[in-house]
C-alpha cells in the first residue's frame, strides 16, 4: 500500500522525530511503499497567500503552488500523520498544509451546496501524536486534534476505513520509560497497519 506520511515537528532530536522515523521504518518493515513528506524539512510553505485565497474554489489553478503535495496525496492509499500537539491543535505548517492542498477539486467537491469527498482511495488513515496535557485536560477541552482524525478526516476517506490512533499524553511529565513504552506501541501498530 502506498503510505503517504506526514510529520511536523522542527526539531530533528526530538521525541516526535524518534516517533517518525519509527512510523516509516516499521511501515516499510509491512511492507508498505512510504511516501514521506516531512514538512519543515522540505521547506513547506504554510501560509495562504491573498492570492491563494482569491483562487481558492478554482480548480486546477488552485493547485499550481502546491502541485507536487497535491499529487503525492492523489497517490496515497494510506495516511499517516505524526505530530505534536501545541495549544490542542496541529502546529502551523500541518495546519498550513491542509488549508493549501486539501482543496477544493483535490479533496472534495461542492454539489448542490454539499460536500463530495474525493478521496475515497485513502482506505486507512493513522496518527501518532504527542500531547503535553494529560489525557483528562485534553478530554476537558474537547481534544480538537482526536476529533480531526477520527471524525472529519474518516469522513473524508473510503467510508468505514480503519483509523489506528496513537497517543502520548502528559509529555510534560513523560519519562525515559513511558517514551519507550510509547515507541514500542507504534512499531507494533505500524508494522499492522
């Protein structure tokens, strides 16, 4: 299956950077085809431009900046998403990429005044995530980032696709042990996805 994987963390030490580099070996240890599109090492640009916006429901024009992230996603199969979670969101350059290429005539349609998904190829989706609040905060606030993945982002794909969701809550207080324990489950989860 063709995985395309997509991390956005800064920092190349870091946890979240252990964590990705565990999704693609363990994908690739299934056999997978990984497609990995690490987003602030390609240099993604996430900001909407006014022009971008004033393009926005133009298809294919919309597509001209981002044309290579909007192929790569017209070929996966499969979704992975490996991030942090900052202020119960995504950080600014994930953010950025759904507002830029998931766009209209990509990802969905407009008919009649109603949304038509078109990416019912996608038939699995994942995401292994890092938050620094634990797990009762994050259910307090509504944990927005969960509500993404299992519910408009499921929504989008081939209907009743399994969705695997992986998180490490209480970063703030995590340790040596509960990080290994974590990197283990994803090797596990990935190497069944």
């Amino acid at each position: 299956m063709r995985v395309l994987v997509l991390h956005s963390h800064p920092v190349e030490e870091s946890f979240g950077a252990a964590l990705h580099r565990q999704t693609i070996e363990s994908l690739k240890a299934a056999g997978h085809e990984v497609d990995d599109c690490n987003l602030y090492a390609e240099g993604f640009d996430p900001v909407m431009s006014r022009h971008d916006r004033m393009i926005y429901h133009d298809h294919p024009q919309n597509t001209a900046a981002v044309k290579s992230y909007v192929e790569r996603l017209q070929r996966a199969e499969a979704l992975v998403i490996v991030t942090p979670v900052w202020n119960f969101g995504f950080p600014a350059i994930l953010k950025g990429y759904f507002d830029r290429v998931w766009l209209p005539g990509v990802t969905f349609e407009l008919v009649n005044g109603k949304v038509t998904s078109k990416l019912r190829h996608i038939r699995k989706l994942g995401a292994v995530m890092t938050y620094g609040a634990d797990p009762f905060r994050a259910f307090i606030v509504g944990n927005p980032p969960k509500k993404i993945i299992k519910r408009m982002l499921r929504a989008m794909i081939k209907p009743f696709a399994p969705v695997v969701f992986l998180a490490h809550y209480d970063m703030n207080r995590s340790t040596d042990e509960t990080r290994k324990r974590f990197l283990e489950r994803v090797k596990r989860e990935m190497e069944r996805f």
